[in-house]
C-alpha cells in the first residue's frame, strides 16, 4: 500500500495544478491594479509632452492629490472623457496627462514627435485642456509599470504621492459621485 | 462546397479514430486477431481523411474564399501564394488542423512500420492514438472548426496573415515543432499500451526509442528555428525570451532528452522501468500542457492565440482524461515494474539518472517559472511576473553538476565504475578543458568569468567524448586486427549519434558562453555618411531608400561594415508597413558569419532628418543554432541504427528471443 502511495505522487500533483489551470482560465491575465494600490508611484524620469526638453520624475506629485489620466488622440473613449475632466478641472482639481502613442512601436516608431505634439494640440484646442502638464511616456515604461491595460485609465495619487485609486475606463459624473470623490474629499480635507 | 467536403472529411476521420480507439484494443483483450488487423487499415483511413481535409482548406486559403471565417481572418487577396499556402496555419483553428493532420501521420506511419512488433502491442498503440484522436477530432469540430462560413455575409476582403509569421521561418518552424510535440504521442502510446497489457519488461523500450527520438530530433530543429526566428524578426536582437510559448516548447525538450537516456537504459540494462515510463507519460503530458498554455489565453504571451474561456476548458478536460487516467494507470500498474539489473553506486546506471535528475529539476525550474505567476495570483498573493534573470541563473547552478555527469558518464561502465580507475582520465580531461577554455577567452579583450566557465564545459563535453571513442575503439587497435580508420567504422550509427548530440549540446554551450559574455549592442543616432565602430567594425550608414512588396511597403536603411578599411559586409535594414493590419515590422539586417553577426535594425527617422539604429556584434551566436542542427542529426543517425530496421530484424530477434546477454553487450 505504501508503494502505491508514491507512485499517486505524479496524479496528485497533476490534479493540483489542474485546479489552479481551472481558475486561471476564468480570470483575466491582464489584470494588475490591485497590487499597486497604496503603493507609491514607480519611479520614472519622463518628458513633458510640449516641451520634450523639460522633465519629470515621481516627486512632482508631492504635495497635491493629482488626478493622472492616461491618454491618447487615437482613443475614442478619452475623447468624450475630456470635457468632464475639463469641467473637474474647472472645479479645482489638479489633473495630470500621462499620454502615449498607439502608432509608437516601443523602438521604432513611425511618428515625429512634432506630428504627436500637433495631434495633441488639435484634440485639446477643440474639446478643452484639462491638464495642467503631459507627461509623454514615450516608450509605454511607465504605463507598464503602473500596469495600464488601455485607455482612458485613471489613477488618483495622494500628498505623499501613493496610489489611492485605480479607475479602467471613462470618468463620468456617476464614476466621480460614487468612486473618487469619496477618497477624493477625505483626501484634500487632510 | 470544398469547404463542406472538408467538413465531412473531418466527421469521418473522428469516425475512424473512434473505430480505432474500440476494435483493436478489444480485439487484443479477447485475442481475436481480425479485429486487431483493423487498426492498420482505420489508421490509414484517419489519415486519408485528415489529409483531404487540410487540403480543402488550403483550397479555401488559394482561392481566396472569404466566405470562411479562418481565411477571412488570416489571408487577404494581396497575401503572395506562398504565404496564402502556409497561411493555413497562421491562426488558432488552422494550426490546430495541421496538429492533427501531423498526430495522423505518425498513427499511420506507427501502423505502416511496425512490422516487427506483435500484432497485440501494435493493435493497442494505435487504439490507444485513436482515443487521443478522439478528443483531438472533438476539439476541432466543437470549438475551433477551421471550416465555419460567414455567410449571408462576408467580407470582401481578408484581414491579412500577422506580418510577424510572414517570414520563412515561420513557414518552416510550426510543422517542425508539432512534428516533435506530436511525436512524443507514440512514445506515449508505448508506455500506455506496456502499461495495459502487464508485459512489463523492457521490450517495449526498444520499440519506442526509434520514435521517441524522431520527435526529439524534430522538437530539436523546430525548438531552434523558433528561437532563430525570433533572432532576426522580431529584431530585438535576443534569441531566447523565456517567453511562456517558448517555455512550454522547451519543457517537453528537456523531458524528452532525458527520456531518450533513460529509454536507453532500461532498453540495455532493463532497469529504471517505471521512471522511464512515468517519463514518457510526462513529455507527451507536456506537450499538452504547452497546447493548453497557448490555446486557452491563461497566460499572455506574443505567441497566444486570441483567448476563449470554452476553447481553454475543453482543452482542460481532454487534459484531465488523458493525462489524470495515464497517471492513475500509473500508480495501479508502476508498482509491478521491477528493475531486475544490478547496479553499483557509481555506474553508467546512476550517472544516466542522475542526469535525468537534472534534467526533470530544469524541467521544474520552467514549469514552475510559467505557471508560478498563475498559481501566485490565483491563491491571492497578487500578480507577480517571473522574467530571465531567475531563468538565467537556475539554469546556470543547474548545468554545471549537469555537465560534469555528461563528461563521466559515457566514459564509465555499466554495472560498476572503480572511481580510482577514471580519476587520472578525468584530471586530464579537466586540465585540457581548463587549458582551452582559457586560451580561446584570451582572444577577447576583456575576459568574462561566466564565459571562462561555458567554455570549460563546453571543452569537458568534447574532451570526455573524444576520450570515449578512443577508449572504445582502443582494444581493437591493441589486438592489431583493424587499423584506427576501421575501428571507427566498426563504432554502430547509434554510438555516432550519442557522440553527435553530446558534440552539437557543446557548440550550443559555446554559442551562448560566447554571446551571453562578448554581446556588444549599441543604439546610435546617424544621418547619412556618418559612422561608427563597435569591436573593431566600422559601421557606415550610407542611405534610406524605399520600395514597395506585394503587401508593404518599406524604408531600407542601407549599412556598410568595414574592418581595418576593408569592406567585409553590406546589411540592408528593413522596416515594413503593412496596410491592412496598420503594423510596422522591423526586418533587420544581418550579416551572418561562423564566427560573428552583424546585426542592424533600422529605428525611426528624427525630427532632422537623421534615423536612429540599433547595432550589434554577436559573437558566435550561429553555434547555438548549429548545435542544435548536430544534436537532431545524432538523433537520426541513432535512428539509422541497423537494430531499429524493424523489417529486417524480425526474423534474426525471434531466433534470439531467448535474449542471451552478450546480445545486449554487443548492441551497447
């Protein structure tokens, strides 16, 4: 009977990792945001979008509750995000671009960043700029580190400049009343 | 109407394959022989129809029929022919029917070459493929049937085959890597059918070898031309990305090398039976297991077809049935497999296992390495991601006792090695390797302790190898019958074939020592005429031109390398638009040489005018890929082996059925 026992082994392992074969078929590998909450920002050295000589790095959200939207001209959803978030922005909220480009390879990109920088210019001037600066996270580092499946993502970052919040898809009114202005409001009345 | 024909075509082969799966299998439980001859005849016909089936749908893929889903999703009209024909596996639902027309080809080529195997143990192999075949069938006609129309409405044109598989290696490296998948199935099928029929000696081993290392050696060249592939398409300049698709590849190669070693002793020394059996149940185990890793989306990979959570849980069912019931036959029938040789603590025996160890804790190592990021989320640890750095440096504490093995292995006896008898062989074979290694690192400026370390390996491999031909061949010589030239002659093709996959495994050794240490890269900014000088060579950057393919169009940076004011090459360096899939592809430009590649990648064009390039020097990298070629040549030169020609051999194996042990000695 013991010899049996062993040789169960190799079945007994087999069908452990048939259990674990059987959840992973039903979650989503992309999935990475809750491991980033209450984490602070990766660290990052990143041009601004206009002004590609000036850069940022993760200490430029100190000090603020920012609101960092990750953006681009080509996502159709962003676009009817933006007057809202202009309207917030209008309410005083302190709203950072992270844009990147879709066309952009990682290595060899196809577009002049003059040609991005006027797309950007073209989007903004006709639905409103509702950011105070662009962060161009020209080969997708930072947006990989933050773990970002697409676009519109939005990430509420605290004073100390920890993630707070971690929103897939369009903020409108509904998303605002019933997820970020909670944290939102405790947050500032800090 | 082709299509439909194809359709049916398949119906009918899964037909065949359940008539395959009952008959002969029951035929040899009640000993009623005209039902086991039926397997031959029903393996032919599953062939037959898988063929005509795939041949219906390249039709499709020739002829433009967008009205078929598949081919409106991976073809398009201005795709070249040759393309359109390969094509055919370009996406999940083709790729799957070339799988299956391949596992029908080696069922029909078990059923046509088994002439010297009992008619029992061929009837229960082949019932044993059909009821794989079964859940093969299934798959394809329930979730992914290549044949399914669009009709009322369907588009004008296709969506184009990904830029990335349009390429030559891609044309040649799936069928090769499914050749080896596959292969491992009759390797399988043996160690099921020894299993069920409790004749548990080492026959079986014998019979399956010759199969077990075709698939090997296909696995082999296919593992190389993927790896080779991704070298200089996908531009990033690596060749191995311990990319989960890649790993799960790799996985049944390791698995099964050590099975071709353990086959071989259990075959000669019928010891280790039920590990050799559990081994072959794990490489085809494996396999499935990579087929379910790519197929059903749970990891994310380049390689993964678009993911569906039905796909991926029918695939989990056939795994449970096929494996679960393999390994539960194990434990009820393993029990009864005793070795009846006799070994010491140091033997050929125990330095064959302990490699095998080695090679099962590699096997682990990846395994674990892909799904551990699955089983970490899953229990609520969080997403973690495991990349080459942990690979990387297992495989490097691995390899070293791995080799040392691989070096005295060979050169020991079976039954029983006196250590004090090697030990002045080995101290020499150490200090040669020492010596070389260190000679061959002095050429490069600076030296590299992690190089230094792959070439002693690399030269211990083929130090002990030479050692071990002369030992060989040695008495020979001493009783003066045969010059040195005939004595080698007298070595079998098998003995060549060890000899030829321990070479090949050094020249990779070396390739990845060398490339690993002494890879140069740098990404430069260059205008035209400007230039600049990596390891002795002078890049000159001349000019971009265009042109425009059957279905892209692309910038051709045009590069000249100079050494010491000599022209020694000229790359053009690719970058392809394809307008259908809106997708850039850099196709770089090498100049390959035995002992360097230049390698450039053309980037983006700047704002002023200038392009940025990506430059490498590459030492060595070809013997990787070489070493690889010499290793599946050893495979088929063991193949070649006069002892494997079933046909011939029927008659002289009866007559010695009594198997007196000079016969085993002789062969080995």
């Amino acid at each position: 009977m013991k010899k049996i026992a062993l040789y169960l082994i190799p079945l007994g392992l087999f069908l452990g990792l048939i259990i674990f074969l059987y959840q992973g078929l039903f979650s989503n590998p992309r999935e990475h945001q809750s491991s980033l909450l209450e984490q602070p920002m990766p660290e990052f050295v990143l041009p601004d979008l206009m002004n590609i000589e000036q850069t940022y790095n993760e200490d430029v959200f100190l000090g603020k509750v920012t609101l960092l939207n990750v953006w681009g001209v080509w996502c159709i959803t962003c676009a009817i995000e933006l007057p809202y978030l202009k309207q917030l922005q209008g309410e005083g909220k302190h709203i950072v671009g992270l844009y990147f480009d879709q066309d952009m390879d990682p290595d060899f990109g196809i577009k002049t960043v003059a040609r991005v920088q006027q797309e950007v210019t073209d989007k903004l001037s006709q639905l409103g700029n509702p950011y105070a600066f662009n962060i161009f996270d020209v080969k997708r580092d930072l947006s990989m580190d933050l773990g970002v499946t697409g676009a519109p993502e939005t990430y509420l970052i605290d004073q100390q400049g920890k993630i707070r919040l971690h929103h897939i898809g369009d903020i409108n009114p509904r998303v605002w009343k019933n997820k970020f202005a909670p944290v939102y409001d405790l947050l500032v009345a800090q | 109407m082709v299509a439909e024909l194809g359709n049916f075509a398949l119906v009918m082969a899964l037909m065949m394959g359940i008539l395959l799966s009952i008959y002969p299998m029951w035929g040899a439980y009640v000993n009623h022989s005209r039902m086991m001859a039926m397997a031959k005849p029903l393996a032919i016909g599953m062939f037959v129809f898988t063929v005509f089936a795939y041949a219906c749908l390249t039709h499709g893929f020739i002829t433009d029929d967008f009205s078929l889903a598949y081919v409106a999703n991976t073809s398009n009209s201005t795709l070249p022919i040759y393309y359109k024909i390969t094509a055919v596996w370009g996406g999940h639902e083709g790729s799957f029917l070339l799988w299956v027309l391949i596992f029908s080809t080696w069922t029909v080529a078990v059923a046509l070459f088994s002439k010297a195997i009992p008619i029992k143990m061929v009837a229960r192999v082949l019932s044993i493929l059909g009821m794989v075949a079964i859940g093969f069938y299934l798959f394809m006609l329930l979730t992914s049937n290549p044949f399914d129309r669009l009709l009322p409405f369907f588009p004008i044109d296709g969506k184009d085959l990904n830029p990335l598989l349009q390429d030559i290696g891609m044309i040649i490296h799936p069928p090769m890597l499914y050749m080896g998948y596959v292969g491992f199935s009759v390797a399988f099928a043996f160690a099921i059918a020894a299993l069920i029929s409790g004749q548990l000696d080492s026959t079986w081993a014998r019979w399956s070898r010759p199969w077990t290392l075709a698939a090997w050696s296909f696995l082999t060249v296919g593992v190389a031309l993927g790896s080779w592939w991704a070298y200089y398409e996908l531009g990033w300049g690596g060749w191995w990305f311990w990319d989960p698709v890649e790993n799960a590849s790799f996985m049944p190669w390791l698995i099964g090398t050590a099975l071709i070693h353990s086959l071989a002793v259990t075959e000669k020394r019928k010891v280790f039976k039920s590990w050799t059996v559990l081994l072959a149940i794990s490489a085809f185990s494996l396999s499935l297991l990579g087929t379910f890793l790519v197929r059903s989306g749970v990891l994310v990979s380049v390689h993964s077809f678009a993911s569906d959570p039905s796909r991926g849980l029918f695939i989990l069912g056939l795994l449970v049935v096929i494996i679960g019931g393999s390994l539960a036959l194990y434990a009820y029938r393993a029990p009864q497999l005793k070795g009846n040789g006799r070994y010491q603590l140091f033997s050929r025996e125990v330095l064959l296992i302990g490699n095998n160890v080695f090679l099962s804790a590699a096997t682990l190592v990846v395994l674990l390495g892909t799904l551990l990021p699955l089983v970490h989320k899953e229990i609520g640890m969080g997403s973690i991601s495991i990349g080459a750095p942990f690979f990387n440096q297992m495989f490097t504490y691995l390899i070293v006792p791995f080799v040392l093995i691989m070096g005295i292995g060979p050169l020991s006896r079976w039954k029983s090695q006196s250590p004090q008898a090697l030990y002045k062989q080995l101290l020499i074979a150490f200090a040669l390797s020492v010596s070389a290694a260190v000679l061959v690192n002095a050429s490069f400026e600076q030296s590299s302790y992690m190089a230094t370390l792959g070439l002693v390996m690399s030269f211990w491999i083929v130090v002990t190898t030479i050692m071990e031909i002369r030992q060989r061949i040695e008495p020979q010589i001493t009783s003066g019958k045969y010059s040195i030239l005939q004595s080698l002659q007298k070595l079998t093709p098998s003995h060549w074939g060890m000899v030829s996959g321990h070479l090949g495994f050094a020249v990779t050794l070396i390739g990845i020592a060398l490339v690993s240490a002494y890879n140069v890269e740098r990404n430069v900014r260059m205008a035209p005429g400007d230039s600049v000088t990596l390891q002795g060579y002078e890049f000159v950057f001349k000019n971009v031109s265009e042109y425009s393919g059957p279905n892209f169009t692309a910038d051709v940076g045009h590069v000249d390398v100079y050494q010491q004011g000599n022209k020694v090459a000229s790359v053009a360096a690719e970058k392809r638009f394809y307008p259908v899939q809106r997708n850039v592809m850099t196709e770089a430009g090498i100049d390959s040489g035995f002992t360097r590649d230049l390698f450039v990648a053309l980037g983006e064009q700047l704002k002023n005018g200038d392009w940025s390039l990506r430059i490498y020097v590459k030492p060595f990298i070809n013997w990787i890929w070489l070493g690889a070629f010499i290793m599946a040549f050893g495979g088929v030169l063991s193949i070649s082996d006069k002892r494997y020609r079933m046909t011939k051999i029927v008659h002289k194996s009866k007559a010695n059925k009594t198997s007196n042990p000079t016969l085993a000695e002789q062969l080995s």
